[in-house]
C-alpha cells in the first residue's frame, strides 16, 4: 500500500489546482530581499499564513477550507539574498540556477517572446530591484482577495525596507501594476474552465502516488500499464525526496531537509494573439470539412465548448453523442470521460492529429509505435519498454494559474490578455524544458520534424509554420495541410522558482540551513 504523503509539510499548491476548489481570482506579487536576517525575519513572520495541503472537511474537527490562499516560491537569486549556504546554493539544478532569461534559447524565448519585451518588473538585475520571491495569492471572492493583499502589504511595510514589493506588471492599456492579477473567465455571466482561445483548460492533472482522495481519478491521468489499467505515477517526479519512475531519487539540493517535498515551480506570463487565431481558425476552418469547430479541435486535441477528447468524439455526430452521454454523467464519470482514454486506435493521427497540442504535450503511451503496412500508417509496438508511457511518464507535470485580462474586444493582438502558466516539477531539464524544446518547438518524436506546436510554439511574422492534419491512411482523403500559423502565443515574463516545503520555509526563515 502507498504511503500516504506528508500534506502538513507540502505547500497547497503543489497538491491542488485552486481553480478546481472555488478559488477564481488570483493575484501574483513579486518581492525582493535587500537584506538577508530582515529577510528571514519577514519570512518567519507570514510563515505561519501559508496554506498546506492538509485535506479540507465540513466535518466538526475537520481542517476548513480556508476563504484566500498564500503560498511562497523563491528562485536561486532569492535564496542567496536570504543568505544560504553556498554549498546548498550549488547543490540546486543548473536550470533553476541559471533561471529563465538565460535558458532562453531552450525554451523558445526569442523573437518577440525574448526577456527584452517581457514586463519591466522582469527586466532588472540590480540589486533592489531583481525579482526574488513569488507570492501567490488564491481566493474565494475579492474582498477576501484584497484583505489578503492588504495584510501582505502591511507586513512587507514592517519589514523596514528588507523586503519591497516590485511595481511593473503590464495591465490593461499599459498600465503597470503593483501586481499580476489573474481571474477565471465568465460567459454570459457564468464562470467558466475556459482561456482566451475558448479552450475548456484544467483537465487531466497528473495523479501521483500518496494522494489518497478521489482514487477513480488515476484512470488517464496516471501511467497507463500494459494491461490496460492505471496506476498512480511515481511522486517523485512531482516532488523531491521521493522515489521517481525510475525507481530513483530525483537530484535535489542539500540537505535532505531543505529539497524534501519541494519542487520546481515554473511561472510564465503568456500574451495570447487573440486575433491572430481567430484568423487563422477563420481562414482554414472555411474551407474545412467538419468547419472551424473541427478545426479548432484539431489545433488542440479537444472540441472547445466542453473538452471533448477527439480520440472519442472525432466528428460531429460522435461529439453529439458524446454531448448527451456528458449530460447524464456523474461528476466522477464525466472526469472519466474527459481523461481515461489513450491513442492506442488513433496511432495514425487521423483523429487527433500527432499536431495536436494536448498529445504533443502528453502523449501518453503514442510514442510506443512502429511503421505499419500502409505509408504514413503507425502501430503499437507491444513490449517496447516495460509500461507502455515510459517515453512520456518522466515528461509529466502539474499545472496551475488562471487566465488574466479580457478578450471581448478581439480587433487586435495589443490587448492585455492571455494566461498565467505554473508549472510544477521535480526536474526543470527532464520535464518542462524537455517538453518546451522538443515537443512544442521541434516535433520531430511525432514524425512530424521541425513542425511546432499550432498553440505554443514560437514562430514568427517572417518564419511562420505550418503542421499536417493526418486522415484514415486506409482511406481516399488526402492529408490537410495547415500553412502559415503565425505567432498564437508570446511569452512576457517568467522564471524559475524553488517551492519548499513548510520544514524547509522555517529553516531558512530560521537561517538553519546546513548542508553538511
């Protein structure tokens, strides 16, 4: 049996999506730590308002569901202003070491996405000015957002200029912003799961071993075994201190007390042309057998309205089936429905194509094929490795943010809209860059070669990029071709943060850090 996991010690965060639990506004604070014990004393005093990932309950004795959350994320700059030891300081990942702005070239921040256009709060180095902490705050309503916000701006005015919160976040007509806010977005009046785009988003978080609650959920959204069924993926690629898929630890910073269930937090700002992908849908969706609802599915690997998967819904009188079985379902089965299926009878493409963004982000157990009879025609290749995702399950990670901005006005690509990403692993190289550099920038594990991504990848005005929507190789139809994708999304900010546990946040609130 799975020992259940430590939820005390493990920032809330890193267990749940806020936005799944009733949390639909958000606000990003960036800080900086000019003097390291004012620092620490600061940090010890907001320590005891961070949100863990104990399970909340209605019951009498339970933990109650708290009405805003806090949690706090460092990078590799902000432990050294907060005085670590520069052996722990050395025993970090090269990655988060580096950060972001200098991993440019791996991730694809160049062009329009390079860090010389992101928000001005990310451009400075100087000491006083470079950013040093994430604070995330997630709440049920804005009053409680904003009584949160105050606080925190109350004790950052206590910490005598040891801690300042950083101006320079973009916001709507250029304003620049005390903060990055962030909110879910409302149709009609109604909340909805969707982006900019009009993509239903949040679905099919990885499940990992030791989270005892909702156990139906492993089915598509843990490993998938090669007799079929699911099982949780290892913790370890999620957090430190725990054995990963490889049956390994994963590197980690020293000691064990300071790196044990943390992680990696990766946080991106991305800018979404709005009206670039509406004309792109528009123009090759006119033309497009199904129209630019198919098309918009393809793009993706899902139908807009509710995130149908095409593997099961890939035209649209299987959608309308799909659609009244969704209807009926209970809230378990529809979870079922949106993320327990695999590509095992779509090998081909010919359904979601191997261009699809949610199989190049995740393929699940697709890249374990070979060549089949017919040309351009692939198949399962049983017994290639030992689970049929091997190839993939060390690539997974956890996502979390909520959209920003609004996007009713969609005349031009300058409005303030589009998503902030946080992305949760264990190895920012074998996961996050990984899946940026050679899933989403260079398609070639989809035979696909240098092909990108129709929704991340970085393209730009004089390079755009086409993909291959695959069909039925045993068919009469043609592949579609889909030339000319500009630019759908630029990147305006981000970096790589280290999210400790609650042990490791009082050691070094404490200065206790010691690697030997």
């Amino acid at each position: 049996m799975t020992k259940a996991l430590d939820l005390c010690d493990i920032q809330g965060n890193v267990v749940r999506a806020y936005g799944r639990f009733g949390f639909p506004i958000a606000r990003y604070l960036l800080l900086n730590i000019s003097d390291g014990p004012g620092g620490r004393s600061w940090l010890t005093s907001i320590i005891p308002n961070v949100t863990n990932s104990e399970t909340w309950s209605n019951e009498p004795d339970g933990v109650v569901r708290p009405k805003v959350t806090l949690n706090i994320a460092i990078n590799h700059a902000g432990l050294a202003a907060l005085e670590l030891p520069l052996e722990s300081l050395n025993s970090f990942s090269t990655e988060f070491s580096m950060g972001m702005k200098k991993r440019k070239d791996i991730t694809g921040d160049v062009g329009s996405s390079s860090p010389e256009h992101w928000d001005p709060v990310w451009q400075s180095d100087e000491p006083g000015k470079a950013v040093h902490l994430l604070l995330t705050l997630n709440a049920v309503t804005r009053e409680s957002l904003e009584a949160q916000y105050n606080w925190m701006i109350e004790q950052i005015a206590c910490s005598s200029g040891a801690v300042s919160l950083l101006d320079g976040h973009r916001g709507p007509n250029g304003t620049l912003l005390p903060y990055q806010e962030a909110h879910i977005i409302f149709e009609n009046g109604l909340p909805t799961s969707k982006e900019h785009f009009g993509y239903t988003d949040g679905i099919g978080d990885p499940y990992f071993e030791g989270i005892q609650d909702a156990r139906t959920r492993v089915e598509g959204r843990g490993k998938q075994m090669s007799d079929g069924t699911w099982q949780p993926l290892a913790t370890g690629e999620f957090l430190h201190g725990h054995l990963d898929e490889a049956r390994e630890y994963p590197p980690a910073a020293a000691p064990i007390l300071l790196s044990r269930n943390g992680t990696y937090l990766v946080y991106r700002k991305l800018h979404q042309n709005v009206t670039s992908f509406d004309a792109l849908l528009a123009r090759e969706g006119a033309s497009y057998p199904g129209g630019p609802e198919l098309m918009a599915a393809k793009f993706v690997g899902r139908w807009r309205d509710n995130g149908a998967p095409l593997v099961n819904a890939p035209d649209a009188d299987s959608k309308l089936k799909w659609d009244t079985d969704f209807a009926k379902a209970s809230p378990e089965e529809k979870d079922a429905m949106l993320s327990n299926f695999t590509y095992d009878e779509d090998m081909s493409g010919a359904r979601c194509p191997l261009s699809g963004h949610m199989r190049r982000v995740n393929p699940r157990a697709s890249l374990e094929l070979k060549a089949g009879v017919c040309p351009g025609q692939f198949v399962k290749n049983p017994g290639a490795f030992d689970t049929p995702g091997a190839l993939a399950n060390r690539r997974r990670i956890l996502r979390r943010g909520l959209p920003y901005g609004d996007s009713t006005q969609r005349d031009n690509d300058k409005g303030d809209h589009g998503v902030i990403m946080m992305m949760l692993n264990a190895d920012i190289g074998r996961q996050y860059e990984f899946i940026q550099q050679q899933w989403v920038n260079y398609g070639n594990d989809f035979r696909e070669a240098n092909d990108k991504d129709v929704i991340l990848g970085n393209r730009s005005k004089h390079q755009p990029n086409s993909v291959i929507h695959q069909t039925d190789p045993e068919g009469d139809a043609p592949p579609r071709f889909v030339r000319n994708i500009p630019s759908l999304v630029e990147t305006r900010g981000g970096d790589y943060f280290f999210v400790p546990s609650m042990t490791a946040l009082r050691l070094i609130a404490r200065g206790l850090i010691d690697p030997t």
